[in-house]
C-alpha cells in the first residue's frame, strides 16, 4: 500500500521510531498515486528531521464524514492521513505561512529547503479537491491532517 512503502522509503535509515495505524477497512480514492505518495514523503521527512534520534513518527489513516464542520471541504466521505511527530514543533508566527511558496525555517547549508516542499504538497492536496492542515506547538510536535475525498464503492445487486 502506498502509505506503508512512504514510511518505509522515508525510515529506512532511520534510527527515529514510527508507528503506523491504517484503518483495515479504508475506503478507496482516486488519486494520482505518485503526487500522494509525494506529499505523504515529503510530511514524513519532515516530520524525521524536526524530531531527536529517540523522537517518534506516526502516521495514521481513517474514514470519516465530514460535515459542515470544515468549511473549505464538502460534506462527504473522505479519508484523513495524520501524521504526527513528538520533535520541535512549528513556532505560532511561522504557522499561517509554512504553505508559502519559498517560505522555509531550515538553514540554507546542509539539509536545509527552499521552501516549496509544503507548498507543493498543498497544491497537489487542493488539486485533488482534498485539504492538508497543520497544528503544532512549539517543542511539543506537529500534526499534519490530509484529506482526500473517498470514493464511492460499487455495490453489486
């Protein structure tokens, strides 16, 4: 399944720890896998690089209906992938601009980004009529939520 080979690809030379929790009864997407698999590497190695050696990743998938309690998203089924980490978090004035085109907290040398990692993810998500969100509390963790709208099962009379 495409979210297990992303955290494998992702952990595989890790010494973070991850756990994954997918919902055995997760209602099927269209989607273009490859984009999806994209935004779901690109979380998790971020999500990597913000937690220490001894930091935990989680990425979990489930169905869920929603209503009018989200506003940029229709009411309907839909699957949510959460992927959670215990690392640095995101400061509260970085928060409304970390979808920026170019906007980056990582230091240019190194392993550092240019910005458009989260951007692009937000385009893909927002071209697939899905929504990505973020919460984070600043040395606490961050919590990605990634909607994708479900499609409806074909039911044999």
């Amino acid at each position: 399944m495409l979210l297990r080979e992303a955290v494998k690809n992702v952990f595989s030379d890790s010494s973070v720890k991850f756990n994954i929790s997918i919902a055995n009864d997760l209602w099927p997407a269209e989607i273009d896998a490859m984009q999806i698999r994209q935004v779901i590497e690109n979380i998790l190695i971020n999500a990597r690089e913000a937690v220490s050696d001894d930091g935990l990743v989680e990425l979990s998938a489930e169905n869920v209906l929603t209503g009018t309690n989200i506003r940029t998203l229709g009411q309907g089924n839909y699957i949510r992938i959460i992927i959670k980490d215990n690392g640095v978090g995101i400061p509260r004035e970085n928060l409304s601009r970390i979808f920026d085109p170019y906007f980056t907290t990582k230091e240019k040398r190194g392993r550092g980004g240019i910005g458009l990692g989260l951007a692009i993810c937000d385009s893909i998500i927002k071209n697939h009529e899905g929504l990505i969100s973020v919460e984070s509390v600043a040395n606490s963790g961050t919590t990605f939520s990634i909607y994708l709208a479900a499609t409806q099962k074909d039911t044999v009379a």
